[in-house]
C-alpha cells in the first residue's frame, strides 16, 4: 500500500468497481511487497473510492502459506468492516464468470455461471 491509491482515489475517485487481489500474502515478511493480505485490499478499496469491490486471484493455486479459502472469508468481513454493503462486495467462486454491464447506471453485479 503506497500513495498512489492515495492519489489515484482523489484524482479519479469514485470509483464504480475495483477489482483487488486478496490472496497469496502469507508469510507477509515475505510477501507483503507483492501481496495485498484481505485486510490491507479492503483497506485498498477505501482509499481509492471504489464504491464495489471485486476479490481476485485467490483459492485456484497454492502459492503461499495462506489457506486456499481463508482469502475470501478474511476479505468479506474486511469489507463489510470497512463499511461496504454485501451487495456492494463481490467473491467469485473459482472459476466462475462475472459479466459487468457496464451500461447500466446502477453498475449492478450480474454473474453467468462457469
């Protein structure tokens, strides 16, 4: 986490949707220069001004000591902590396709299965 979430939120900010990575960030000693932990991508959320937050790149290979699922559940209370609504938080399951219409005003998730 550095100043440009800081900078890009005030000069683009709000932001409609941002899509974070949420997983492989344990050992944090190690990984924290290129991970984001749950925590710290809801946080990343915030402070770019997204208003819906998408978790990514989490459960489908095991590149670090964090447990395949355990992204997901830290990310979703993460979220909703930092004051997100369930509706406004996204987790696609492994594999699962997630179309945005993107024309719709209400930027409304629409998932179309796998």
């Amino acid at each position: 986490m550095g100043p440009v979430f800081r900078q890009t939120g005030h000069k683009y900010g709000p932001i409609d949707l941002a899509l974070i990575g949420i997983g492989a960030y344990a050992p944090r000693k190690l990984l924290r220069s290129v991970h984001a932990s749950p925590e710290e991508a809801a946080d990343m959320g915030k402070t770019v001004k997204a208003k819906s937050l998408l978790g990514m790149h989490w459960g489908t290979i095991e590149l670090s000591q964090d447990n395949t699922f355990e992204p997901a559940y830290r990310f979703q209370k993460a979220a909703l902590d930092a004051g997100y609504q369930n509706d406004t938080v996204r987790l696609p399951s492994v594999g699962e396709t997630v179309a945005l219409n993107v024309l719709e005003t209400d930027r409304q998730f629409e998932a179309t299965g796998t």
